[in-house]
C-alpha cells in the first residue's frame, strides 16, 4: 500500500514541478504520443471479434463419401457442412468456411446436390448457398426475404421447388439464374416433398403455434408444369416426411403434433390419393416418429422413434422391435446409405455443443461413431 | 494484455494530470453525503454502491451501462440497444435479482431484467448485494442483487434538472426532473425520452468479401415518467408513494448472418409502490405495499404478401407485493430484523396454454416469505450476522435458507484497519413461470435450483483521518455449488423444454483497490476491480457430453474494470477501462469469442451561473475502436462520440 502511496506522491512532485517549469506543452506533446502509440497496441482486426474455433480436418476431396448438415444455434450460432469419407474413415469438419472463408449462417436445414451443384437451405438467415459439392467452393446465393426455407426439390435443370416453415406458401426458384420465380401460397407449414413423373408431392403441416382455423395437414398434390395445387388429401395431424417405394405408394409419416399425439403412418395412391393404409403409433408420452427414409430398392422404411425402427412395405402391422435401440442417446437426425447399405442416425447432446454420428449396418450393428458439428441434422448421400 | 492496461492506466494517468491544468480559479465546493445513523446491515457480507457523483457523470447510461464500468457484473449485451443480461459471479440472468426500493422487479416469467431498460437517471443510489449479502431481501439471488433506491432530502427546496444528449450513433437521450418541497412534503418527477437509431458500420466477417455492413434495424423509442411523493406525519412517521411508468418500443436487430430482421419488441411497465415507515431511535418499521403491471409484446413478419403473416406474442404480467419490514435496537450491540413477502403474479400469455383443450390460460403463482435476523456485536473488533428465510411457492415449502457471516476487525492503528470476513449461507431460485408453463413443454414438477454459497474476505482500508489520502483494498474469494440447474434442452425432436440437468460448481476471488487522494481544488480517483470466476457444469447430461468441467457459456473467467479520475475545480477527467477474458459460445468450448478491452474517455465542464449551474460531458466510448462482440454474431460498436448538456436549477 505504502509504494503505491509514494509512486503517486512521486508523481504529484513531478508535476508540481512541471507547473513551475511551464512545460505543459511538452506534456501534451508526449501524451499525443503516447496515446498515438496505444492506439496501434489496442487495435484488432474485425476478424477477432467474430466468434472463434479450431475448425479441425478439412480434406479438401469431397467427390466420395457423403454430407452431414449441422444446423446450428438459432441466431446466434452458425450452421456447418461435415463430409465423412466411409472408405478411408476420415471426417471434415467446417468445411464450407474452411474452403471459403466465411459462415453459412444459422439453421442449415439441408442440402440437396444437383447437377454438380449443392444447394445448402439456411432457414433463419432466409436464402439458399450454392456451392460445388466436390471441393465445396461457394457459387452464390439465393436470397428470399423474410422466408424460413427447408427442403429443396429440383423438378428440372431449369427449376426446384423450395418448402417454407412459417410463410403458408412454396417457392419456384430458377435454377439458372438462381433467383426466385414465384410464390405459391399455401394454408401452412410445407416441408418435405417427392417427384412421381409430373407430379410433386409436398406435406403441409402446422406449427404447434398455429391456432388458426382454416387450412389443415395435408399432403398437396402439384403439378410439376404448372406449379399449381391440383389436389390434396387430409392426413392425421402432423405430416412431416414424404417418400415413394417401390411400387410407386406414398408414404407420409404424421408425427402426431406436439400435444394431440396421434401419430401416424400413412400409405397413399398417388394417382387417386387414396389413403390405402394407416399404422396409428401409440399416444404414449414420448411417441414421436421422424425422419422417414427409404431404402436402395424401396422396399424398407427407416424412421426415429426414440429408437430406430425398420418397416417393411408389405408388413401388415408395425414393426415393434426396434433396429438399433437409442440406449441413452437422442437420435435427432437418420439417414440411409443406399450405396453401402447403412444405417446413419445422429445424436445433437444438448444441442450447445458437437453433436455425434453412429453408423449401422443393416442388422443394427454398430460400425462406428464420429463428433461433427452443432446439431447434425440430415445426412446427404 | 496486463502490460497494456498498466500502460494505459499510466498513460491515462498522465493525461489526466495534463489536462487538469486547464481549470479557472472558481472554487469547487465538495458534495457532502449524510450518512444514517444506524448500523449497515449484513456487515459481514460484500455489498457495494455506486456513488451518487458517478449517477450524475452516468446520467444517460442505462442500468446495464452502469453496471458494466463500475461492478464486476458482465453485462451480455444482444447488440446495440439490444437486451442486456447479468451474468453474475458466473451465474444465470435470473440468478441476479433486481430491487427498486425493496420490490423485486425481475419478471416472474423469465426471472430476469432487462438492465438496458432501466434509466440511471430513474434511481439515486445503487447498491449491489454480491452473493448470499442479497439474502436480506429476498430468495434467488444466487449471484446477487442489484438496488434502486430512491432518497429523500427533508429540505425546503426547489431543483430543477434538465439534460440532453446526443452521440454519433444517432442517439438522443433527453432527461428531466424536478424536486421541490420542505421539511414535512417532499416531491420529485422525473421524465426521460430516448430516441435511439443505434447506427454504426462494421465490418461483416462472416460474410463473403468481408462487407461493411451498417447496423440499421436497431432503432429504440423509449420514455418513462416517474413520480414520488413522500410525508412527514408527524415526527417519526413518512408515508411515500411513487408511480413509474415506461414504455420502449424497438427493432430487433439481426445478426451478422443476414442484413435485415422484421422483428421487433415492445416493453411496457407501470409500477406503483406505496410504503409507510415508522423510524425512533429504537425501531424501524416499514410495510410497503406495490403494483406493477409488465406488459411484453413481439412480432415479427414470416413473408412477403402486402400484409404479411406475422408471429405475434403478447404477455401481461399483473404482479401485487406487499412487504413488512420490522428493525430493533436491542441494545448497542444488538440489532433484530424480521420480516416477510408476500407476492402474487399472475400472467396472461399467449405461451400459456391449456394442455389438454390448448386453450389460452392464465398462469398465476403465490409467494410467502419470511425471515428473521440478527446482527450483533459481542467485542467492539467483532460483528456477527445470522439469518433465516423459509418460502412457500403456492404452499409448498422450499428449502429453508439460513446464512451465518462474521467480521472481525483483525488490526488498526492510526493509519490503516485491516478486518477480515466469513460467511455461508444456503439459497435457492425457484423457476420461472416460462419454465413452468411454457406452453407445450413447460414443466411444473422442475425443483428448484439451490445450493450452499461460502465467501471470505480480507479488507484492508486507511483509517478515515483528514488525510488527504484515502484507500481500500478489498479481497473476497467464493465458492459455490448450485445444484438442479435449469436449462432448456430438446426432450424430443427440435422441442425444447426446461430441465434440472446441471450441477454448476462457481468459485472466483474478487479483488478491489480504491484511492482517493483530495486536497485543495484537487481530486484524484483510483479504482480498479479484478475478478476471476471460474463456473463449471460438474454433472455430464450422457456419456457424450462434453460440457463438464467447461466454463458456462457467455461467462468470463477474468474481467477487470477500472477508472481513473480527477477533478480539479469545475473539470472532471475520467479515463474508464474495461477488460474481459475469453467466453464460450457452446458447452463444450468448440466455440469460444476473444477477450475484448474497452477505454472510454470522459472529460466534463461545470460552468456556475449564479444558484444554478450548466454542465458539459464531452465522452468518447470505445476510444480505441476495439472490435468485439458481447453474443456470438451480434455486432458491437466502434468508437462513439457522445455530448451531453445538462442544467441544474438551484444547484
């Protein structure tokens, strides 16, 4: 205490005797000084500021293998593009701002490949990257205002059809010149879709905040040609996935809402859209299917229901035996390697950290597991 | 990053004894604060306050402003203009309670403030309660308290204030107040007006070619009006009633991963506050009764049609209090206080919802609280400190709260007091009635988050002689286990729901050092505080989590604040330094913000024109353009200028 006491009484002499000197402009001038000296101490590059991370491997080949979308923390976070090589086992973490220097945005959705192009959907921050799948290089943006996006479907070379969570419409966008067409408007939540021969069939659902009265869960029936809503058909609440088998039926699995819970799996005619079978999930508190995927030749259904489930399209009741029980996990995404015949379920642990990929094959067995990004979500082969 | 702060601190040190030579020889008359005359309660704990001078050098600063240059809070700021939250010795934004003269006002829906709508100007003392020391009034406080506090002058007279700023971001801040009375009616109204644009540019990184970006949709319209009345019946008892009503309307700015955001917030709040006291020479009885009625509103459009979709939530919070305060005198060496809360909330929100016919319904809760304690005085050297809380939330009994402390003066002479300080105590923090109701995941059987707290302390000061030195070294180290933390957490699918996952072990030393050196015309004040907290999730969700022994998120291990000032007649100069350490941005620490340093400069003119006098602040923030961000992608601003003319009537 006592040298802090005489380094100030040290000072206060000092500048006792500067007054008498009168030097004050000689103060002034070492202060300029000084203060012109901290300025290039206390200076940082914008860079710092933002959010950092030791962004891992990044292998830079990414013509094999397949794609892990991470979503991301909603508005403050930042979405993320993993690539698992199943050949040589190696895993790329970041590897859209590895390549490219700079952030997807938050809530990546998903991402669809195309024509040698990867169009990654960015829900929150409204548009849609497109990079080259193969060295994930950036190749622009679509940018819709005030939309959430979700899914993408390419109808052509030309055009693709873009599903929407809180908008109540669909988008047309132009492939070519990667911009916005139209807007179709819809009575709710579009999500997933599937193209047989002309048609595009897209689910229409219902946030669990949406008390209005008109508009229900349906499966829309468009025409591919003219982007008009030809017909729809009433499916229990929550329609989320839509897939094709292999005898040309439509599957839709309803996740039953958040609190009527009634879900459901539902197998329809396209042509007539005929309802021609319904497998009700129990009401039990946790029931809660997602992710319908199928198999290579469409003759298996894969979904998450706490655990992962197989279903046989011919099957006459559900599959009550799961294939690959959670076991302390929460599969929050599923996917299916048609070329390797494996199973791809993720695990987002509290969804503030690296979430976690296992790998199965077919009869449920473990292959391996490897750390991703924040909330792994869909797998893209 | 030490060696700068000593360089700047030195540097600053010298700017202020340089420019100090520009005063005149009008003499500077010293305010005089008039200390109670009773015994401060709960000696033995930390508390702090902001000086009254420093209120007035922080006239338009908002709550949160404040509290990040003068206490070791850390203050989350969601971007300019935006949400401000405490982090509190390592905990959550609910864990800090915020008083105004003794009434909560942390919403009973998120448990938290918002500390940027709060105006400086609105209050004339704050105080802050660190840990357990917020025991005294009331639960939940696991990091601590903030108070506002109103005071009295029982005087005849006549103030008029009127002030008004304006900063390069466009924002102007205009503030008013008026105080008159005499010895047996007291009156004071307050106004202030904000029109804030928050514009600045930055620089994009995490955009393609790193564009530079203007932050637009942040603008803010706040007002507020506030009206105390206070009594004298008689010679011992004050009745005093106030009224605050505010209002703020603002944009919600984006993050840095798009240019707009069509969303925005309003804030609305009336709080009415009627209180009676009874003050002797042996007791103290005070019993207040209050009103606030908080009313938030969101909106934001989801698409393009010519009247868009929106999403729209609205929340009324009605909330009735009535406290009772009873304080005696047993004798000099002892002192009882005992009292109780009692506190009904009940919230119409359209997050509230029925769960089986998912109609809109009310949440209400009720809360019974009493407690009794004791602060006695066995030796001169000694003070002894003991408290009981016991709470029941909606009947039900939560943990009984008792907390012991001790001061002992360990060493004097003539020069300096050295005493030391020892304390636990056990509390807990009920959850929130979003974490209860939250329609459809709200939880109702969550427990409440509660733990054990220890503190101790050295503190070294000068004895207060006509000296013209005055210094204090004050060293408090902690620790801390909060079990049943609540977070939010998908239970199935994207649904997120509330859940006591973690066991939070925070631990920290605290350490801070005042000077004053007063002589003549001169003053020169030191201060700096340097707080080291380290708040870790002890229990792991699964076997994959990797957020154990992990730093919480938005939580700085380090931080420091600082200033130096001086004054010499009419000119103040006053160099404040901030500086924080790394913060994680996810559990697992795979993302992480830098440290960031923030000088600001403030120099001030008083001019004397008669009985009244006209001030002048002149205040760079930022001065060294340090690019930083307080949440992850959220942008902050560079160096902003900002002047500020106020008027004092009958000063």
């Amino acid at each position: 205490m006592s040298s802090v006491v005489k380094v100030f009484q040290f000072l206060l002499m000092q500048y006792k005797v500067l007054i008498k000197k009168n030097v004050s402009m000689k103060i002034l001038k070492c202060l300029f000084f000084s203060l012109l000296s901290l300025l290039v101490l206390a200076c940082n590059e914008p860079e710092e500021a933002a959010p950092q991370a030791d962004l891992g491997f990044a292998s830079g080949k990414y013509q094999q293998g397949i794609f892990i979308t991470n979503e991301g923390n909603f508005d403050w976070g930042h979405g993320t593009i993993s690539h698992f090589n199943p050949e040589t086992g190696e895993v790329s973490n970041n590897i859209f701002k590895q390549k490219n220097g700079f952030e997807l945005g938050n809530v990546v959705q998903s991402m669809t490949l195309h024509k040698d192009k990867g169009y990654v959907v960015v829900n929150n921050s409204a548009r849609i990257e497109i990079v080259n799948p193969a060295t994930m290089e950036w190749q622009g943006r679509i940018h819709i205002p005030k939309s959430s996006p979700r899914y993408l479907l390419p109808l052509s070379n030309k055009k693709a059809y873009v599903t929407d969570l809180y908008a109540d419409r669909f988008y047309v966008i132009d492939l070519q010149k990667d911009s916005l067409i139209k807007e179709i408007p819809t009575t709710g939540w579009t999500e997933k879709m599937t193209q047989l021969d002309k048609w595009v069939f897209m689910t229409q659902t219902r946030t669990v905040f949406d008390n209005r009265k008109e508009g229900g869960e349906l499966l829309l029936k468009i025409d591919g040609a003219t982007d008009q809503v030809v017909d729809s058909v009433a499916l229990p609440k929550g329609p989320m996935d839509v897939v094709l088998d292999a005898r040309n039926k439509l599957w839709v699995l309803c996740n039953g809402g958040l609190i009527e819970r009634t879900p459901a799996l539902v197998k329809i005619n396209p042509y007539t859209l005929e309802i021609e079978k319904q497998f009700d999930f129990g009401n039990d508190a946790g029931t809660y299917p997602s992710r319908l995927r199928m198999n290579d030749n469409g003759t298996k259904l894969y979904y998450l229901n706490h655990h992962i489930y197989e279903q046989d399209i011919d099957a006459d009741t559900l599959n009550q035996e799961p294939l690959v029980p959670a076991n302390g996990r929460l599969f929050y995404g599923l996917g299916f390697d048609t070329q390797l015949q494996q199973v791809y379920a993720c695990d987002a642990i509290d969804y503030v950290q690296q979430g976690w990929v296992f790998r199965f094959d077919l009869l449920g067995v473990k292959i391996d597991s490897f750390k991703v990004g924040v909330i792994p979500g869909e797998f893209v082969f | 990053m030490k060696k700068l702060i000593n360089t700047l601190l030195l540097v600053s040190g010298f700017i202020t004894w340089g420019m100090a030579q520009e005063t005149d020889s009008t003499f500077y008359l010293q305010e005089v604060t008039v200390k109670e005359n009773r015994i401060p309660p709960r000696v033995s704990f930390k508390n702090t306050s902001i000086e009254k001078e420093q209120l007035r050098e922080n006239l338009t600063a908002s709550l949160g402003e404040i509290l990040a240059l003068k206490t070791p809070i850390f203050i989350k700021n969601y971007g300019a203009g935006g949400t401000a939250t405490p982090s509190f010795r390592g905990t959550g934004a609910s864990h800090t309670q915020v008083y105004w003269n003794g009434i909560n006002l942390n919403s009973p829906m998120l448990g938290q403030v918002d500390l940027s709508l709060f105006p400086v100007a609105f209050t004339d003392e704050i105080e802050v309660n660190y840990g357990a020391a917020s025991l005294l009034y009331g639960t939940g406080g696991l990091g601590g308290a903030i108070q506002m506090n109103s005071k009295v002058a029982w005087k005849k007279q006549f103030q008029l204030m009127a002030s008004q700023s304006v900063n390069s971001m466009e924002n102007h801040i205009s503030n008013a107040s008026l105080t008159f009375g005499n010895s047996k009616l007291q009156s004071t109204t307050k106004a202030f007006y904000k029109k804030a644009n928050n514009r600045f540019d930055f620089v994009n990184t995490i955009q393609p070619g790193q564009p530079t970006w203007t932050n637009k949709h942040a603008q803010q319209q706040q007002h507020g009006f506030l009206q105390e009345l206070s009594a004298k019946l008689g010679k011992k008892q004050t009745l005093g009633i106030k009224a605050w009503y505010q209002q703020s309307k603002r944009d919600l700015a984006p993050s840095m991963d798009k240019k707009e955001e069509f969303a925005w917030q309003g804030d609305e709040s009336l709080r009415l506050l009627a209180e009676w006291q009874l003050n002797d020479s042996k007791k103290n009885l005070s019993l207040k009764g209050a009103y606030i009625h908080d009313k938030l509103e969101y909106e934001k459009e989801l698409n393009n049609a010519a009247q868009p979709k929106t999403s729209y939530s609205l929340s009324n919070g009605h909330i009735y209090k009535l406290n009772g305060i009873a304080n005696f005198k047993i004798s000099n060496q002892l002192y009882l206080n005992s009292g109780f809360k009692w506190d009904y909330d009940e919230i119409s929100s359209t997050s509230y919802k029925d769960l089986d016919s998912g109609e809109k319904t009310n949440a209400h809760q009720n809360t019974f609280d009493l407690y009794t304690s004791a602060e006695w005085l066995p030796v001169p050297s000694l003070s002894i400190s003991l408290l009981f809380r016991q709470q029941w939330l909606d009947s039900e009994r939560k943990p009984f709260l008792p907390s012991l402390g001790m001061k002992y003066a360990l060493w004097t002479n003539a020069t300096f007091i050295l005493s030391a300080k020892a304390n636990l105590s056990r509390n807990f923090h009920a959850p929130t009635l979003n974490d209860r109701y939250w329609y459809p995941v709200g939880n109702p059987q969550l427990k409440p988050e509660e733990g054990w707290t220890g503190e101790g302390g050295l503190q070294l000061q000068t004895a207060s002689t006509h000296r013209p030195w005055h210094a204090s070294y004050e060293l408090t180290a902690f620790n801390s286990v909060i079990h049943n933390w609540i977070i939010w957490k998908p239970a199935i699918s994207n649904l997120w729901r509330p859940e006591n996952l973690r066991e939070v072990h925070s631990q920290g030393i605290e350490q801070v050092l005042k000077i004053r050196y007063q002589q003549n015309n001169w003053r020169l004040d030191f201060f700096a505080s340097a707080s080291v907290v380290k708040s870790e999730n002890q229990k792991p969700y699964d076997d994959l989590d990797d957020s154990v022994d992990k730093q919480l998120l938005y939580t700085p291990v380090s931080s420091f604040q600082g200033y130096i000032k001086v004054k010499h007649k009419q000119n103040t100069l006053i160099a404040e330094q901030t500086a924080y350490g790394k913060r994680y941005t996810q559990n697992d620490g795979s993302e992480w913000l830098n440290p960031y340093y923030l000088t600001n400069l403030v120099y001030g003119r008083e001019f004397s024109l008669g009985k009244h006098l006209l001030s002048l602040q002149a205040r760079i923030n930022n001065l060294f353009g340090y690019h930083y961000q307080s949440i992850a992608r959220k942008p902050m601003p560079n160096r902003v200028y900002q002047l500020r003319l106020t008027f004092h009537m009958n000063e």
